[in-house]
RNA sequence: GCGGGCGUGCUGGAAUCUAGGCAUACAGGCCAGGCUUAGAACCUGGUGCUCGAAAGAGCUUGAGGGUUCGAAUCCCUCCGCCCGCACCA
C-alpha cells in the first residue's frame, strides 16, 4: 500500500490543471462560450502581495475556491479571477529605507504570492490576471478618473484635510481612525490643503439606499449606514443683527427651537474672527480658538471631557420668537458637520446641558417628559424622548413629533428656514503626496488653468526616479524632465500634477477588468462587463467594511449613470470570513505569532492546509490556529487515501449496491446519500463547511468500521466503492488534489468533469426510526418504530415499553403528545 | 452612552436559534486495549457532571424568572466577553 504522499499528488494534479487550462472561461461570443449555462462570478478581494501570504490569507481563498468549485459542478459558467493590488505605501516605504524601486519589491512579492497560490491548487483563471501598477491597467484607472472629472465627479478643492506628518500625506477621513493615521498610528494634523475629491456625497442617498438590494451580512450594512449617517431635519437661520450676518444651522428637532438658550460656533467656523473683534472678550476667543485648532481630533474626540468654550460677546435672534440668545465658541462643535454651528437646547439635549451647567445659562423645558428614566436631575432635564409640547406659544399642548414639521413649514413661510438633509459622509479626497500610485492625468497650464489630459494622451506613464522621500510634495515634484510639459489646450508650457491617487481608487473597479482584461481599446467590452456582472459572490475581511466596498459602490454607480455598464452594485452577495488567529492574538510580524501558508503546506500538503481552516469552525466567525487540530485534518485525509488504496487492491468495480436493503451495505449506502444530500444543504445554507467536511468524516468512520464485512460479495463491494467515491466527490471543493486521485482510481473519471451528486431520496429516508418517548418531558426510551406508523400504534408501541411502564405504572395518564415520525410525550400526574 | 453579535463538555465546535421535540455530531485532548523487542504511525473502545459495584437515578447549554406537554432555541431581568459607532446637532 502506498502512502499518501500530498506532495507528489498535488503536483500532478496541479500540473494537469495548467496545462489542460482547465479553470479558464471564455467571454460571451468567444470559442468555448456555452451560452445556456448560467453565470456565476466568485471573487475575493484583490490581495496587495508583501512577503508570505499566511493562514488568513489561505482562509479568503480556500473560501471562494470552494464556492467557486462547487458552483462549477453544479452547472454553472464560473468565472473566478486573480490579481494583484500592486500600488501602495508598504513598498514605498521599503524603497525609502533601502534604496529598492518599488516595482522591483512589489514585483517580487507578486511572484511569492503567485507561487503560494500556485502551490495552494486554486482554481483562479490566471488569463484574466491583473495587476494595478501595470501601465495596461493604470491607464484605465486614469480614463476612469478623466470621465469622472468630465461629470464633474472629480474636483480640485481647498479643504481642511487630515494629514500624517509620519507618512508625510493627506488621508481620507476613512483612513484616519481614532485621530490617528491608519497605516502608521501616528496622530494625524489637519492642514489646509488644495486636493483632488471624488463627489461621492452626490451619491449618499444611493449608497445608503440600494443596501436594501443586496444580500450582505446585517453588520456590514449597518457600518455603512452609519457612516454614510443621513439625518433628516431642518435648517433654521438665525441672524446677527448687530454684524448682519445670518447663521443657518442644522437640527434634527425643530420641536425644541422655543428650547434654544444660546449658540454655538465651531472654533473653526470662519466667522469668529469678525464676531469677536473688537469685543472684550477679542483676545480670549483667538487664544481659546488657536488651541482647539491645534488640539489632535483624538484630544477633542473624547465625551467625557469637560466642555470648554468662550463667549463672544454677540447675540443672534432665535427666528420662533424674536428671543435674543448669547453666542459662543466651544470645540464641542465640530466644523465638519452641518453648518458649524448649532443653536443649544440644554434642556432637550445632554451636550447643550453639559456647556449649560458648567457656565451656568439658562435651563429651559420645552416638551414635557413623561420617562423617569430619562432624567438626569431634580427637574427631568435634559430630556431627550417624545412628549407635549410646552413654553413653546402657540405650540403649547401639541405632541412635539407634530410639531416637528408645521414648524419647519412655519419657518419656510417666513423665509427663515427650510427642511434639510444632512450627511456624515464627506466627499473621497484622492490626492496623495507620494511616488507609488496612479498619475493623475492632468496638467497645469498658466493659461488654461486645470487642463485634463485628452483620452488619447494615456497612460501618463509613472517616471523613474532617484529618491523616493517624502518632502510634503510628492517626489514625483524631482523629475523635472516629466513634470514640465506642454498644454494639451494651447500648447504653452504646463506642469503636471505631481499628486498620485489613493490606491483605494484602483481597487474600486479591478473586478470590471478582469471581465476583459487584455482590452486595448477600452477599459473593457460592454457586452462581457454586462453578461458577468454583478459579481455573484464576493468574499473578503470585514476590515474593508468601509473603505474599498463603499468606494467600489460608488463607483458603479457614477459608470453605469455614464452608461459604461449595466449595474447598479457590484457585489450582489457579501461574506466576510473571520480572523484566524494564534495564541488568540491577531497574527502579526512583531508579536512573532505568525502561521505561514507556505510552511504549513510544506508539511501536510495543500489539501490539508485548505480543508483545515473550512473546519476550524464557522467560517464568518474567527478561530485559533491549532497544530493539533490541523493534524487531525491531516489524518482524516490520510484515511481517505488508505481506504482508497484498500478498495482499489481488495474489490472489483461492476458489482451493484442498490439491491441491498438491509445489513451493513445498504448502511453504508444510505450514509452515502445522506453525506451527500448533508454537504449539499451544508454549503448551499450560510457556508457551512466546517459541518459539511464533519458530515464526510462521519461517512469514512461508517466505512471504515463496516468495509471489513462488506469484502468478497459484490453488492458490499460495491457500497464500499461508492461510498469511497462519494466522499471523494463531496470532499472536492475543500479539498481538490486528493479527491480529484481518489475519484479518478475508482471511476476512472475527472471528478471536476462529473456534475455534482444527487442524493437519492428513496435512500434518505428509513423504513424505521427510532421513536423518543418521553414522560413529563423527560427522555426515558428510544424505541424502534415504522416510518408510517400511526398516532395510536406509536402510543402503543410507547405504553409497551418497559423503561416506560416503569415511569407510568400507577399514575394517570392526563395527556398524551404525539409527533409521527419523532416522538411521543405522556403527561402523567 | 448608542447599535450589533456572542456565552453549550477539558478545548474548537454540533444540534435548519430563521420551524421549540434524543443536548454535546465531527475534531482535538485524555484514558484503556490491540499491533510492536520498544517507540512512532495505525486500529478498536471509552470519555458532560454527581451518586452507584451495576442496573439505574438525579443534575446540566453564563445567572435568575416566565410561556409550553416539552426550551440551548421564544419572552423578561441581570452578569460577562467581542465588534462597530461615538460631542454628528
């Protein structure tokens, strides 16, 4: 008997899938294109290769292979691509610190990644690969930016921006968490900076809206909903009448205007200055707002802080009832929302009523609490829930969520207010002072201003330079010889924009790519982007909640409104797998923690690496890598082979299980079908695979303690083959090499050729069960019993039993409960 | 603080929490036995807790209560852990 030898079985079957091309799929209208098999596009999330792709990465792929695999046997037309997000700091940062272009770096790490790919046995189709560094994609990513500018999705703006002084750029508000630079962790600053934006905020209602059109775990939806943050309100005027300027503000709860004791701007809010001036309190406003200006947005992020603020000395009238009310300046404000500047409620609001308390103004009540709960002092104030309105005029008695809106009419008759909708969502800041991402295609001419490069210009081919260190400009500033160039327009001398796009750009439209990806006429051919798209089944870490799937969302969005395609969401359905960790850490370099995928496929073969982390447990939730446990997958593959090696040597193929009824063969045949018809709801239901690779463990278990019995007549034979057979072809999809040899030596067939197994329902269901009988709820027999049997022969067959006369005898039976088919309850007293 | 998720043997996790009906499938670990000069590997069996020689009985799904003939599953209260948002007007 052989021994299972992953490694040599793998390579054949690896090199019989790259030479046979087997996991290619043509487009529509290509040689090979079966028009009457449905589509189905699997895709993981666009890996940004550096270093060792490790067991987390392994985890992504041999989720989306499984899929992929079994959609393929099911029927379906797979299209399942591979590529690489190749821009980006990492490499940059190394190029910094040794000198290394950052093509050549990442261009290495491309070739690991492919490697370990390679050697994972994915079923990825390699002719559709892409990579975003390549000119051939790149100048895509720019066309894409030149019809966003020409819809004036892309514009030049002057802006507060948060900026890391570490990674000396500007990020996205998505990539500063917490007040501190995503990628670094140190504390961002804001500068004042002309950047480029994408106007995602033109597509806020979309965006939050079509979530309801796609099937994406709640969690997910919910984080963008929350990002995204619509509220509806209205926006209220009040005026300055000793300066003459007006301030809108924006408020969800007009009900409580009659409330607002005083107002409120943001250090930031352009009108301070003027206010202050020349008031007493002219020096304290510059030094309080210098200050806030320069506190980090994690110093001034923090609730539980005191509320700190100036007055300035100036009043505005509230517009509900003439009502002068001092102004102030506090950082509890923050420019970025609304207007940057409320009017304060303290007695209907918990921050007004902090700022209220600590400099001591006026509490006023407008609706009348009816939740104890809610207060927070003798008076029930702040109250923040529903009641009747008072102190409020003519709106005296009336529910405030009436009111609510015959103000806001109210107000809009007078000119002094309207209903307003506002967004947390801020527009998508592109630019970035660095060498290692996308041109932007445009230049600078003195005539002509912002110039866009012409169609026909692209790619604006990124130049080689010396030195790659950020010195608050990009470096691509150095390469003088590239940035001066000629306006496209006039002719004249023009500069080129030195900035670079965040990568996140080019992530948010590889999936169209791929669809015609050596396209060189076009970013791609409508007709192939409209037969594959959406994809069908998108997987990847709930890390991206955010950034990559709301920017990808826009995108779609703003291209199909130009007509390039044809959808409305790229990614129909969402899984988000879980974290593998170790030691229950997160895997990480500097904790040392980390599980190589390479490593780990060295010692017990790509099999089971992949097979292992779809058992670990479910596979959305996270789980601890266990040596132990991988060893356990290992061996349970090990049986697989053994019993192969056994069948082959001891029994002979054309003998016929399906005569067998009864005895050990036709057990094994009906666990057969039950394993199928278990993985198949197994993967069809929520990707349970850690119970589908169970249910074909319990399968081998059955025929290992039956096979002995069923050598030597040929119908046991038979069941024997088939059951070996089965769970080779229901093991395929987590774990390909091996069954794919197990398959082919009893069937002599490729199993990835052969439609996926229907169980046989005839088999699936016994002519008996074993009937629970419980008395006053509790177990107290299994008794065997006739499928068919009826109410009165399964109370019979109950009553009959001795463990149950025990528990009756001499008792009344009050009440009997029958389930046909399950069991039977006696309520005895 | 708000929103979401979770809590089951020694461990990871099963049991269509989405339809209430045998709690602990499968795997790891541990124990015993077989094979072996010995070990590794492999094979077989056992393994929730308590009492009991056994038959058996009682208890058990974070804690407590409720609904029900019957609750891991549904409802209420509480405790603990994880994730997201967090001065968003």
């Amino acid at each position: 008997m052989l021994r299972y030898d992953p490694a040599q079985i793998e390579a054949r079957w690896r090199r019989i899938w790259d030479e046979e091309h087997t996991w290619e799929v043509p487009n529509p209208g290509q040689p090979g294109f079966d028009d009457s098999a449905p589509k189905c596009y699997v895709l993981e999330m666009l890996p940004y290769p550096s270093g060792d792709p490790h067991v987390g990465h392994l985890k992504n792929y041999a989720i989306g292979d499984a899929i992929a695999h079994y959609r393929r046997r099911n029927g379906f037309q797979v299209v399942h691509p591979m590529g690489f997000d190749a821009f980006g700091l990492p490499a940059e940062n190394n190029a910094i610190k040794t000198g290394e272009p950052p093509r050549v770096a990442t261009e290495r790490s491309i070739d690991a990644y492919k490697k370990a790919f390679d050697r994972l046995g994915f079923s990825f189709d390699w002719a559709r690969e892409l990579s975003s560094h390549e000119p051939s994609y790149y100048r895509w990513t720019q066309w894409i930016f030149l019809k966003l500018f020409e819809r004036g999705l892309a514009y030049r703006d002057e802006a507060l921006v948060q900026w890391c002084p570490f990674d000396q750029t500007v990020l996205a508000n998505e990539q500063v968490i917490d007040g501190r630079c995503e990628r670094c962790g140190n504390l961002v600053e804001v500068r004042e900076l002309e950047q480029w934006f994408f106007r995602i905020t033109d597509y806020a209602d979309r965006l939050l809206d079509d979530l309801d059109t796609i099937d994406w775990p709640e969690h997910v939806k919910t984080m963008q909903r929350n990002w995204i943050g619509r509220s509806h309100g209205a926006e209220v005027i009040f005026r300055c009448e000793e300066l003459g300027i007006e301030f809108p503000v924006f408020t969800t709860r007009p009900d409580t205007l009659f409330g607002a004791t005083f107002f409120v701007l943001a250090p930031e809010h352009h009108d301070v200055e003027r206010l202050a001036a020349g008031t007493e309190h002219e020096d304290a406003v510059r030094q309080y707002v210098n200050e806030a200006i320069r506190a980090s947005a994690e110093e001034r992020g923090a609730m539980e802080r005191e509320k700190t603020g100036v007055p300035l000395g100036r009043a505005v009238t509230n517009p509900v009832n003439g009502e002068e009310i001092p102004m102030f300046v506090a950082d509890y404000v923050l420019m970025e929302y609304g207007t940057g500047a409320i009017m304060a409620v303290p007695g209907h609001d918990d921050r007004d009523y902090a700022f209220a308390t600590a400099f001591d103004l006026p509490i006023l009540r407008v609706i009348e609490g009816t939740d104890p709960e809610e207060a927070q002092d003798d008076d029930g104030l702040p109250y923040s829930g529903d009641g009747e309105m008072v102190n409020s005029e003519r709106f005296d008695g009336k529910h405030n969520r009436e009111a609510h809106d015959e103000i806001v009419s109210w107000l809009e008759s007078e000119g002094c207010g309207k209903p307003a909708v506002h967004y947390r969502l801020r527009d998508w800041l592109v630019s970035r002072q660095r060498y290692w991402g996308c041109p932007i295609p445009v230049v600078y001419c003195e005539t002509d201003g912002i110039v866009p490069l012409p169609e026909d210009h692209l790619p604006v081919l990124l130049p080689e330079v010396d030195d790659y260190a950020p010195k608050g400009q990009s470096p691509l500033a150095a390469a003088t010889d590239w940035v001066n160039t000629e306006c496209p327009k006039c002719g004249g001398p023009a500069r080129r924009e030195t900035d670079t796009m965040d990568t996140f750009v080019d992530s948010s439209w590889y999936f169209l790519r791929y669809l015609d990806a050596h396209n060189d006429e076009a970013a791609w051919d409508r007709a192939a982007v409209d037969y594959w798209m959406p994809v069908d089944q998108y997987i990847g870490g709930v890390e991206h909640a955010i950034l990559h799937l709301m920017y990808a969302r826009f995108f779609v969005k703003a291209l199909a409104d130009m007509d390039f395609l044809g959808v409305q969401e790229p990614f129909a359905r969402l899984f988000t797998q879980g974290m593998i960790t170790r030691d229950g850490a997160k895997m990480s370099s500097s904790k040392g923690n980390v599980v190589s995928a390479s490593e780990t496929v060295e010692r017990y073969g790509a099999d089971t690496a992949r097979a292992y982390v779809c058992f670990m447990g479910p596979p959305d939730k996270g789980g601890d890598w266990t040596d132990k446990s991988v060893e356990g997958v290992h061996r349970f593959l090990t049986r697989l082979w053994r019993l192969k090696e056994e069948v082959v040597e001891r029994t002979s193929p054309g003998g016929d299980a399906d005569g067998a009824t009864q005895g050990p063969a036709a057990e094994l045949l009906r666990k057969s079908h039950w394993a199928i018809d278990k993985v198949t709801r197994d993967i069809e239901r929520d990707f349970g695979f850690n119970t589908a690779i169970a249910a074909v463990m319990e399968l081998l278990n059955v025929a290992y303690t039956r096979k002995d019995d069923l050598y030597g007549n040929p119908a046991g034979e038979a069941a024997v083959r088939f059951a070996t057979q089965t769970a080779a072809s229901i093991l395929f999809p987590f774990a390909p090499h091996l069954s794919a040899e197990v398959y082919e030596a009893i069937t002599g067939r490729r199993v990835w050729e052969d439609a996926w197994p229907k169980p046989d329902p005839a088999l699936l269901e016994s002519d008996v069960f074993t009937l629970v009988v419980q008395v006053n709820g509790k177990r107290r027999a299994g008794v065997e019993a006739p499928a068919g049997a009826s109410r009165d022969e399964l109370l019979d067959l109950a009553l009959s039993d001795t463990a149950v006369r025990r528990h009756i005898d001499g008792k009344q039976v009050v009440k009997e409960i029958v389930v046909p088919g399950k069991l039977v309850n006696l309520v005895v007293k």
